[in-house]
C-alpha cells in the first residue's frame, strides 16, 4: 500500500512536471570569438555553465564547400534563425536586400505550431525583427533604439551603444517577468563595436564583462518565472562570429579565430553528437525548437541543416563524392541500432517555393556509415541529398 502511493505521488510529480510549460531565451552577444569568452571573467555566465554547459562551436559553414559562408553578422543571425547556411538563406552581408524566406525561420515555425502562444524580440538592431525574424511573428518587440537619436545621442566612442544594450536588457528582463512569451530572442551589439575599434584591448574584454552582468539580470528573470510559474526555461547564449587573430578588429573571413564561436546553454545534458563534434551556430534552431517540441514540417527540415543538439540523434556529419555516375555518401552513426533511408532529388524547387520529388534510392544499416549510390539515370548534375533516420535527418548538396 505504501508503495502503491510512493508510486502515486511520482506519477503526480511527473505530470505536474510535464504540465509545465517550456520557453526559451536566445540571446546574441555579438563578435566574441571563443578564446574571448574563455578568457574574460565572467561570473553571471559561469552561473548559468553550472546549472549547464558551454561548448565551443563555429560558424561559416563547410569552409571551401557549398555552404561556406561569411563570418558577418546578420548572416550569423540568419543562420542561427532558419538553420541553414548561406547558401540557402541569401543573406550574405549586413544589408539583408533579399532573404531567402522560403527557409522559415524559428519564429515562422513556433507560430505555425502554436498560433495562441507569443513570440518577443528584444535587440539593439531594428533589422533582426522587421527583416529576418519577421514582425508578422513578432507578438512583443522592444527594439528601434539607434534610430532614435535624440535619446540615444551617437557619440564617437560609440557609449550610446552600450545604453542602447542595457535599455534592452531592461526591456528584456521586464518583458519575460511580465509577458514571459515562449521564444524571446535578445541580441546586443556594443561588444562587436569596441572590438572593431580596438581590437584585442581593454576596452573589448570590459564590454564582454559588461555584456556578462547582463546576462546575470536575463538569468534572474529566468529563475523568478520558474520559481511562480508552472515553467521551464531554456537559456541559449552565442555570438555571431570570432574576429581576426591578428588584431581582433576583423571578421568576415574563415581563418580559425573568425570561425571560433561558443554556445552557454542552461540545459545539461547535450547529447552524443555535440559532445564528439564540433556543432554549429546552425545547430541551434532545430535544438530550440525540439525543447519548445515544434513540429517543422518535413519539406522544411529536409532543407535545415543544423542537427539538434538536446535529445537523441541517430546520424550527423554526411558528406558526399560525386565519382563517375555515383554519389560515394558516408556519416557518422551516433546510435547502434536502425537503418538510413537515401533520398535523393535533381531538382531544387524548394528553393522558389515549391516541393521536390525525393525517390527513395537506398536503405542501410546506420552502423555501415557509408554507401555508395547510383544516380546515373536520374540525370542532371546536382543532387540533393537526405538521409534519414528514425531519430533526425541530415542533408547534404552534391553538386
Ligand atoms: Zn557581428
């Protein structure tokens, strides 16, 4: 009997668990390369790695492949929004003349699934909501700042910029008190900028420590909706590229320090694939929006090319050889057990709004981690190519 309610009340205790509701905070500290972060005390961070985890990560994509891209900002955050790398997204610099909006993004994908729920984005860049997150699924928005310069005046050592951050982390820390919408996505700029005006110097690790007492008030925020709300919150804190080793004042290239970025999450633990690889600022996506339990839609997460870094994978790091008529197709198998399906089309219809025609060409064994692939009679000279699994798919262009 006794045992009978131990049982009851951990069944009471597991549901109440499940009831409560999970929300996210994204949060973009910009231009902070990886030996950075690692260096600069940063004792608010350090709170959230001890409840969590930090791991390095990077950003550009395949250097000297497909998907290589540039180590520039707002290419950083559309990467980080849809997904995918540049190849698909379109967005190869700051000015964001012509997204590829056909790649949703997570704001796009959390409002489809959840009409009713809200969305917030808190950023001292107007741009991150109005052209890459999309107002349509914006519910709350605290931004537009640098625009106004009567209270923000712009003076040369560029100080506004860090007003303009702490009036946004202001604006953040009341908003997910208050509103606590279910996927907040803040983004600061102010360490980006002393980095280019002075590179590797004193004034860059102050606006990191700077950036790190803020994260201190997002985190207490976090912890009062936990502590009187039925809620469990996910922080995700990254950057958007590293900088140049030389001076620190650069990026846009692919050298190893403009590639080196870092992800503090408050979740513990990451699965297998983001322990024994090196994830990407692409990974991102598809790990919120499995905590957040968003259901993409297939003909959108055969395109994402990010591999969830929370929760079970099967298969991650595909790569492909095209050699005489056969695509030689090999990965890497992060469960024991269960097959591949290889899906291949010719066609990149996605990419104008419409679908592909994928044809089932093979099945394997996951464990085999290879296969080679026959495409002489499907013709054309670009290949698509998904694999999946029972757990997550992967995909690869083959050109
Ligand atoms: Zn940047």
């Amino acid at each position: 009997m006794k045992q009978l309610l131990i049982l009851l009340l951990l069944a009471g205790t597991v549901s109440a668990q499940s009831k409560r509701e999970k929300k996210v905070v994204f949060v973009i500290a910009d231009g902070i390369p990886a030996d950075v972060i690692e260096k600069v005390a940063t004792p608010n961070i350090d709170k959230i790695i001890a409840a969590g985890t930090y791991t390095r990560m990077h950003v550009g994509g395949g250097k000297n492949t497909y998907s290589e891209t540039p180590t520039i900002s707002a290419v950083g955050y559309n990467s980080l929004l849809t997904g995918t790398w540049v190849n698909k997204h379109n967005v190869p610099d700051n000015d964001i003349k012509a997204p590829n909006y056909h790649y949703h993004n997570i704001f796009r994908l959390f409002k489809e699934a959840y009409p009713t729920k809200k969305t917030a984005v808190y950023s001292s860049w107007e741009d991150n909501r109005t052209k890459l997150a999309l107002s349509e699924y914006v519910d709350l928005h605290a931004d537009g700042y640098e625009l106004d310069t009567a209270s923000f005046h712009h003076d040369k050592q560029r100080d506004f910029m860090h007003n303009i951050d702490e009036k946004v982390i202001a604006e953040a820390v009341a908003g997910i008190k208050k509103d606590a919408a279910s996927l907040n996505w803040v983004y600061l700029e102010y360490t980006d900028d002393m980095g280019h005006m002075h590179g590797d110097s004193p004034e860059f690790y102050k606006a990191v420590s700077l950036m790190d007492a803020q994260m201190g008030k997002l985190w207490e925020a976090i912890q009062y909706r936990r502590q009187h709300f039925p809620e469990d919150w996910m922080i995700v804190i990254t950057t958007d590229h590293g900088r140049d080793e030389k001076t620190g004042r650069d990026h846009g290239g692919q050298s190893a320090r403009q590639r080196s970025t870092w992800m503090v999450t408050s979740y513990r633990p990451l699965n297998n694939y983001a322990k024994y690889y090196e994830p990407g600022i692409v990974d991102i996506m598809p790990t919120i929006a499995r905590y957040l339990q968003i259901n993409i839609p297939d003909s959108v997460a055969r395109e994402v090319d990010g591999t969830p870094l929370i929760g079970k994978v099967a298969i991650a790091q595909a790569a492909g050889t095209f050699i005489q008529g056969n695509i030689d197709l090999k990965w890497k198998a992060l469960e024991d057990a269960g097959n591949v399906k290889i899906y291949v089309t010719t066609t990149n219809q996605f990419k104008e709004g419409g679908q592909d025609e994928y044809k089932l060409i093979k099945e394997v064994p996951l464990k085999q981690e290879h296969a080679l692939i026959d495409v002489k009679n499907l013709g054309g000279s670009f290949y698509k190519i998904v694999l999946e699994t029972r757990l997550n798919t992967v995909n690869i262009w083959v050109k």
